[in-house]
C-alpha cells in the first residue's frame, strides 16, 4: 500500500519560498511513474501544480511556472515542492500525491493522495 | 487549456436518493477522466478513472459514463458516508484539470 506524507514549514512570510517534502513509503519512487502536488485554499476547490517523473521530467501549471520547482530524490524516497515568492493566495492545504494513467501512455489521475498540509502565508 | 465544468454545484439528497453529477470539458478528452470524493478535513479519494472503471475498495453503487465531452457521475443509492464534495478532473498532455466540485448534502 502506497503512502504519502508531507512535511514542512506552516508558516511561510510573504516573499519567501515555499517549501514541502513528500516521503513515500510501501512502494519505490523509483518505479512510480509519476508523483505530483496539488493545492486546495481553504474552503476552495483543488489546483493541480505539477508532476515530476521519477527520472526527474517535470511538468507545472502555466500559471504557476515561473514559480515552482518539482524535484525528486529517489535515494531517500523523497519528493519535493518549492515555490517561490510568495503571497497570501498562495495559502492553501498542499496535498502530494501518485499519478497514474490505466490504459494510457500517460498518466490523468492521482490514485494515492498524503494527508495533506496547511501552509499559511503571513508575516 | 482544457476547462472543466460541473453541475450542479450543489445538491441536497436523501439518503437512498439517486444522485447524477456532471461533468463537461471544454474539449475531447477522450476517456482520461476521473472522479473523487472529498469530506471535510480529508484528502481527496479516487473513485473512478478512465471515466467509469472503479477504483478497487469503492461501492458498486458508484458508477461513471460518458457522452461526448460531457462525464456523468452516478450513485445509485446515496448513503450517509456519501455526503460530501465530488470533483471531477482531466489530464491531457500534462496538464491537470480539476472541476469546481460539486457538494452533496443532506435534505
């Protein structure tokens, strides 16, 4: 059974770089095909921010490009999420999650999700 | 980019109601769809992808169609654990689309 779990800062000041970990556990990053994260303000609905492969392919919502760094350590089982200068609309639960793609070369759905993490953006 | 849509936004619903959600994209997206069910405090859960096969351990009574563009999701009898927000979402070409969510609560 796959697991995911974030960590990170709560609180982040206005400006400054987000930054989250995602620890898989009970599967290898390695073989995982896609990891991804996706945010949720609260009582909004969810955002996708972007995927990376296991080999290191990354891809972000154009929105959010200019802003964000997906990247992927295999030895530790670790995924990470940063996203830089920040402002209040960036707080939101970050969630990371598997990506996968049933009958498809590539993948369109997250099947295992982490618990998920607040970050709140203020000085 | 592809847009998606959900109707309604909101239903309110009995327990043993029939209950349709659906979902439009703003183009084909062939199959690449899924639905999750999200309650408060908890992260999203897959339900259906490839627009209606089921993700292992969900109940039959969930079930998911499509016509052209437009992705219905179906619970044939609601239960009290199925109170809660419903999303839609699609992925082409790398890029991830949710739906605005469509909230199920109690009559």
């Amino acid at each position: 059974q796959v697991q995911l779990r974030e960590s990170g800062p709560g609180l982040v000041k206005p400006s400054e770089t987000l930054s989250l970990t995602c620890t898989v556990s009970g599967y290898s990053i390695s073989s995982g095909y896609y990891w991804g994260w996706i945010r949720q303000p609260p009582g909004k609905g969810l955002e996708w921010i972007g995927i990376i492969y296991h080999r290191g392919n990354t891809y972000y919502i154009p929105s959010l490009k200019s802003r964000v760094t997906i990247s992927v350590d295999t030895s530790k089982s670790q995924f990470s999420l940063k996203l830089s200068s920040v402002t209040a609309a960036d707080t939101a639960i970050y969630y990371c999650a598997h990506a996968e793609g049933f009958g498809e070369l590539t993948p369109y759905y997250f099947d295992y999700w982490g618990q998920g993490t607040l970050v709140t953006v203020s000085s | 980019d592809i847009q998606m849509t959900q109707s309604p936004s909101s239903v309110s619903a009995s327990v043993g109601d029939r209950v349709t959600i659906t979902c439009r994209a703003s183009q084909g997206i062939t199959r690449r769809l899924g639905w999750y069910q999200q309650k408060p405090g908890e992260a999203p859960k897959l339900l259906i992808y490839a627009t209606s096969s089921l993700q292992t351990g969900v109940p039959s009574r969930f079930s998911g169609s499509r016509s052209g563009t437009d992705f219905t999701l179906t619970i044939s009898s609601l239960q009290p654990e199925d109170f809660a927000t419903y999303y839609c979402q699609q992925a082409t070409d790398f890029l991830f689309t949710f739906g605005p969510g469509t909230k199920v609560d109690i009559k």
